[in-house]
C-alpha cells in the first residue's frame, strides 16, 4: 500500500513531488474564475492518509474525514442519551469506473492487481468459490482494458483496508465512547447496500473493523432490484432526466466548457476521447480516471507519444468537477426538484425508519447504508448541507464520504437529530426536533413520487 504526501506541482511528466503541499491551492484559481471568489479549496487527492500539518478533517478524495474518538463532538447537553443512528457512507478506493478508448496504453505495464484479496461468490452449501478478473493477452479486445487482474469499478486492497480503519474509528465512537452499541449483531445492525459488489465488500470491511470476530459469521446485506434501487439510484425517472438536459443547456452551465475548451482540447488530444459526448459534456469522466490513479500511486496517464496529463490540468479538472456536482445538485435552477425525483425514494426509506423509531416500531438501533458518489451528493443535498448556513457549497463526495444522522433524547424526554457529515457537525442539524427532521425528510419527497416521475 503506497501513501505519499500531499499532491504537489513538479513538472508535466504525470509524476509526484510530495515535498510540497500542493493541496492547499490546487483550484484557487479555477474556482475563483467559475464562482467569482477568491476562496481557495484544500484538498488531498494522493493519499488516503491527511497530512499531519493540516487540519484532520480536510477534505482528502481518497479517504474522506469521518467520526473517529479523536475528533467527536459531543452533544452540548451532557445529560442526553444517544437512542438511534441511520448512517450513510460511499463506498471506498477502487480502479477507475470509465475507461479510455485506448485504455491499455495509459497504465504502467503492471497494470492493476485485485489478486490480494479473494473477492468470494457462492450460494451456501456448495463449492467455496471466488472470482478473480483475467485479461488474456491474445484477446481481441485487450487495448480496452489494462493489464493485471482488476476489473473496471473494482474494490482495490487499499479501498477494503481503508474501510476496515473506518469501521473501527466507527466502532471507537459508538462503543467505546458513548455505549451505543453494545455487539456487532445483525439483530442491531441493519446493513443495505447497493448491488455493486464493492459496496457489498466495503460494508464487509467496515463490520470486521467494528468486530474481527465477524470473520466467523454470516451476515445479511440487503439489496434492492437494480432497476429499482433507490441508493444508487437506478429506478426510471424520465422527468428528471429533462429538468438536468435543461438546466446543462444554459450558459450557466455552458459558459464552464466554454471557458475551458483549451484544456478539454488537450486533454482529447491526449487521452483519445476527442468527440465523445461521455467525455466531452462535463468533467466526470477525467475526474474519475485521474483520481483513482492519483489515489492508488499511480502517475497520471501518459499517451504512446510521451504526452501526458499535467498536474496544473489534473489540478483545474478536481476544481471542475467540485463546480459541475455543486451545480447539479445544488445551485441550479431546478436542482432541488430533480434531487428530490431522483433521490425521493430513499429519502422515503429514510422517513420510514425514523417515522418507525419514533412510534418505537423500530427493531435496529443502527441503520446502515453503503452507496456511491451520487447516493450522497443527493443525500448532502437534500438535507440542504449546501446551504448558505453550511457554507453554501457541495463537493464532489470523496472515496468514504459519511453522513451520520443521530438520535438523542434530553433529560426532559424531548428528542433531538444531529447531522454530522464527514465528521463535523453540520451547523444546520445540530440539534433539531425529530419531528421536524422528519418534516424536512417529507418534503424533499414528491408526493406521489411515481406520478411525478412519469407522467
């Protein structure tokens, strides 16, 4: 496992000087042109692990800030009682999600090995089997994928120890601190995850760092049908589909690509994605192929000519990316309504369980989800955590990313919700009646929320 410094500037050769903090102005300049601030944007996009020099809870992409006994706030009022937790989490490391044309030709020539960890998928009472990933040389298509033993989207050794760590820093607040949870217990615990199998892997890792002794059991993961899953989410939505074409047809939106043309341009010529509207309408598809690079050690891409991928533009593309996420989701015309079609599901699952907890139909004290980038923006933003109150922007949620939703009960009996997202509290949600959290969880949710979809 590799851990460099914070990213730095050297020279456009795609490779690391960690002898410098590059985080700390990494989008200065690009930020203050999109958003007219001068405000600068601390980041770490190199390494799971923060530098000491730096605050703990700066944003790092690779392994997002999260409760730990170190950092926890406690409650101002000593003398309430901590009764039920729903808890929010992305997935941790993996291999790049979206892959070049010509994607072989852009790796180091070892590739990415997954060998290092057995990834086991068999029904019970049969042959103990695991999948490995081959990529066979001789094969037609082998320039599409790089070599090793990695699939596109996978759970890496890095991303499954990264979740281990957070499942103990977890377990170091909500055990050893405040005497929440007693055992690591399907009968408190309720874990559901998207059907990808790294959220399946990561929720594996996050209970063995709650419990080793949960190597020796089985557990239930709870999925919805892929076409309907509402962490991801995946269920039809055409409505919403058109309110975002709208909104990304307007110079608003428009102006970014405009402005930056020179560098989508270099990066088309470098990357071979010229004339690809995946690669050509937004800055997603470089975001994700830099970062799970950068994360994992490895240089930024270099094409067969020697060209490569700059680190001022890697830099510009980060600062891109958080723009385009805190657009979508939050400062666009229209952004709260498409939020809400697209992530009104699961706000729904969300009202029920504190709906059910505060009825005392509850059976679980903890709740606990693994989804992705797009579960949480859509979580972060319907809880308003981009509102001028919480600062007044979204970022792209990093690899990790945690939204912690706790219930306390005061000496008088009264009931109160604390936010806490990325583990600091969220200024907003510090301590809000439950009722009107459930309030604010009904009214991000359509009414009838099929209709609205559809119609």
């Amino acid at each position: 496992m590799h851990h460099l410094d914070a990213l730095s500037p050297s020279s456009d050769s795609g490779t690391f000087n960690p002898s410098s903090n590059w985080e700390l102005d990494i989008s200065q300049f690009t930020m203050a042109l999109l958003l007219n601030t001068n405000a600068t944007l601390p980041g770490i996009y190199n390494s799971s692990i923060t530098p000491s020099d730096l605050p703990w809870n700066t944003y790092n992409y690779c392994n997002a800030p999260h409760v730990n006994v170190q950092h926890y706030s406690a409650p101002q009022d000593a003398s309430a009682t901590l009764e039920y937790l729903n808890v929010v989490i992305r997935h941790h490391k993996r291999t790049p999600d979206n892959l070049y044309p010509d994607e072989r030709s852009f790796n180091p020539p070892s590739g990415w090995n997954c060998e290092d960890f057995l990834q086991l998928d068999y029904a019970v009472g049969t042959a103990p089997v695991y999948h490995e990933t081959v990529i066979p040389e001789w094969h037609p298509f082998a320039s599409q994928i790089w070599t090793g033993t990695c699939d596109a989207g996978q759970l890496t050794r890095e991303g499954l120890e990264d979740a281990v760590k957070h499942g103990k820093d977890f377990w170091s607040v909500y055990h050893d601190m405040l005497g929440f949870l007693d055992t690591v217990d399907p009968e408190d615990i309720y874990v559901r995850t998207s059907t990808a199998a790294r959220t399946h892997q990561v929720a594996g890792g996050f209970l063995y760092g709650m419990d080793p002794g949960t190597v020796a059991r089985q557990w239930p993961i709870y999925t919805q049908p892929d076409n309907i899953d509402s962490i991801v989410p995946n269920y039809n939505c055409p409505n919403a589909n058109a309110l975002r074409s709208a909104y990304q047809s307007v110079p608003a939106w428009t102006d970014h690509l405009v402005q930056h043309l020179d560098l989508q341009q270099r990066l088309d010529a470098t990357l071979g994605t010229t004339g690809l509207s995946a690669w050509n309408s937004w800055y997603d598809h470089f975001f994700d192929t830099f970062t799970s690079r950068t994360c994992h050690g490895h240089p930024l891409p270099c094409n067969a000519t020697g060209a490569c991928v700059s680190q001022e533009d890697a830099a510009t593309v980060f600062a891109l990316g958080d723009w385009e996420y805190n657009y979508i989701w939050n400062t666009a015309q229209n952004a709260s309504t498409y939020t809400s079609l697209t992530f009104g599901v699961f706000f729904a699952e969300l009202l029920h369980n504190f709906e059910n907890f505060r009825v005392g139909q509850e059976t679980h004290k903890l709740r606990f989800y693994v989804g992705h980038d797009g579960s949480m923006i859509r979580l972060a933003a319907g809880l308003a955590l981009g509102d001028a109150s919480n600062g007044g922007m979204l970022r792209w949620p990093a690899m990790g990313s945690e939204i912690v939703m706790e219930v306390w009960r005061d000496a008088s009996g009264g009931r109160f919700v604390r936010v806490i997202h990325e583990g600091t509290p969220v200024p907003s949600l510090q301590w809000v009646k439950l009722g009107d959290f459930i309030d604010l969880l009904d009214n991000v949710i359509p009414y009838d929320i099929y209709e609205a979809c559809t119609a």
